[in-house]
C-alpha cells in the first residue's frame, strides 16, 4: 500500500476505533463484537509497523506505550486540587445550608448532588482536544505525573469531540468486580491482597510499568473542570453536560435539587442502592450549582466552602 492510501486508511481506522472503543466504555452500548474491534486494532497496529512516521500520540494503539519510568515526575496543577470537607449527620447538612442561603441573599439555590467515587482524584490536561497530561492529586497543588498509566484507561479520550484546551478534573477507580477477579488472582499467586478498590486503583497507577496497569481495568469518572479557555459555563449542570458532550464519562447518577429536603432523599435514596453499584462510593457530594454563587462563597486553604461530602459510615468490614 502507498503512503496515501495507508494515511486514508489509518484515519479510518482511528474514527472507527476511536468511536467504537467510546460506546463499549463510556455508553456501555457497543454495536460491533470484540473480534470486530479486535480485527481493526489489528490492522491499524500492521499499517502503523509498516509506516512507523504516521504513528501519532492520540492513536488508539498507544495507550500501552510506555517502557517503565525510574520516578514519577512532579506536576504543578493549573488550579488547586481543593478536598471537601466532611457532612456526618443532617444537622452538618442543614448547618451547610444556612451558610449558602446566608451567601445567596435570597438568589435561588441549587444544588448538585453527585456519587462520591471511592477512588483516587486525577486531574487530566487537553491541548486542542489532545490528551497531554495526568497527574494525582498529590497535596493539592502539586502532583505526580502518570499520564502513562491514565493512558491505559479505556473510557479515558486520548481525543475530545472537540479541539478544546482545558483541565478536568476526576477519580479513577477499579470497579468492584475487577477488584475481586485482581485479588483472586494475587492470592493464586502467593502475593498480598488488596484491601479495597480504592488502594487496589491507587496501586495500579503507581506502577512505574505502564504495562501493569494495563492489565487492571481502571476506570475513570469525570466531574469538574479546574481551568478552560475560550468557554462560559454559568451552573455546574452545565458544566457536567458539557463534559459529556466532549466524550468524557460522568457519572449519570447525578441530580440537581432546590432544597436540602432533595439533598436529604438523595442521600437515602443511595444509602440504600450502595451495595448495587459496581462501584464503591464512600458518601454523596452536594455542590452548590450557580457557579456564580460559588466564586462569592470562595474557599478555605483546604476547602472549598461551596461544597461538601456527605459520609455513609464505614461499612462494617465483611468477615
Ligand atoms: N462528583 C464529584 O464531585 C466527586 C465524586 N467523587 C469524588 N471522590 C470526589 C472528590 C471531590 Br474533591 S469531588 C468528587
């Protein structure tokens, strides 16, 4: 095949793959079987041995790229990484409240409430809608990078629906049936077990062999956006359904309320669902939706005083 042809084809393949691999692992509805995706993975994969200058880093046959890193290299993230402060009880939730409507003066208040994924906090950086950086939370302002790791996360977009520049923020995790087959496996092998997803998620992108973490299927929520260029987004409602838009996977258990009564229900409502998810979470988060309103309330040197998580109280451990 000549050099035109094999760019046709390969810009083909990548739209098709690309497309494909984002209805199996974000909408969780494929319409091709595994040896379909697996045959045009295959192809891609010869066309790009045989013309090695067409590889680009966005392709879908680099996600395992990396060998293995000696260390992580530090990131300073663009905006804080901020952490939530704790709601136990309903009288912590009503106190919340007061505080918001106190800084609303009388503007309507909405809140969004959202899963609280039991996982680990990254922070994910796009250049004209190219994945280019991952990094943990680390103190907040300054993380490690594991971009190759986040790599192998399939429901990760190596590249946006649209060319746009921008942070986002979210938790990668390792779904509740990964952990077991993982855990299954380490115990044939006489190596030490994990003792939950969320170290289990944590270990895995710790390894400085990108391989490693490519045999672990690590997943990925996202729920906030940390920096954006050329974009005006007014509610976190707004926020979240754009992040979607650009193919990115959010949680779709989310709900906007107008009152701490809603938030109060929704709490109840997965105090119960919990154990069905086929993922851990460890509380609700309860954000306030005007982003107006939160850019008025601001945030402590931890905190942001615009949100909040509800904890459920520990699970007694399973005996
Ligand atoms: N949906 C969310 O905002 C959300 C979900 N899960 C989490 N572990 C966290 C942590 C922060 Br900080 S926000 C958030």
């Amino acid at each position: 095949m000549e050099l035109q042809a094999a760019k046709e084809r390969i810009h083909q393949l990548r739209e098709m793959i690309d497309e494909h691999n984002y209805r199996y692992h974000v909408l969780d509805d494929p319409i091709v079987s595994d040896a379909e995706y697996d045959q045009m993975m295959r192809e891609l994969l010869q066309l790009e041995e045989q013309f090695p200058q067409l590889v680009t880093p966005d392709s879908p046959t680099q996600r395992v790229g990396g060998k293995p890193l000696p260390f992580f290299e530090k990131v300073v993230h663009l905006s804080p990484m901020l952490s939530l402060g704790n709601a136990f009880d309903e009288e912590d939730l009503r106190e919340f409240d007061e505080r918001v409507r106190k800084a609303a003066e009388g503007e309507p208040v909405h809140y969004v409430c959202e899963l609280k994924i039991d996982g680990l906090a990254v922070s994910l950086r796009y250049q004209d809608g190219i994945f280019q950086l991952g990094a943990t939370r680390g103190d907040g302002q300054t993380g490690e990078d594991i971009t190759q790791n986040l790599k192998t996360i399939r429901s990760l977009p190596l590249r946006l629906k649209q060319p746009v520049t921008l942070e986002v923020r979210g938790e990668a995790f390792m779904p509740k049936k990964e952990f077991e087959r993982l855990n299954k496996d380490r115990e044939k092998k006489g190596e030490p077990l994990f003792a939950n997803p969320r170290n289990a998620a944590a270990g895995s992108l710790r390894q400085l062999d990108p391989k490693l973490a490519a045999e672990r299927a690590l997943d990925i929520f996202l729920y906030g956006i940390g920096s954006i260029e050329g974009k005006e987004l007014a509610t976190h409602t707004e926020t979240l359904d754009y992040l979607e838009k650009l193919g990115f996977k959010v949680n779709p258990e989310r709900k906007t309320v107008d009152s701490m009564d809603g938030v109060l229900e929704y709490i109840n409502e997965w105090r119960e669902k919990r154990p069905n998810l086929p993922y851990e979470i460890d509380g609700i988060v309860i954000k306030v939706d005007q982003l107006g309103l939160r850019e008025k309330m601001g945030a402590t040197a931890k905190n942001p005083r615009w949100a909040i998580a509800y904890k459920f109280p520990a699970e007694e451990a399973v005996t």
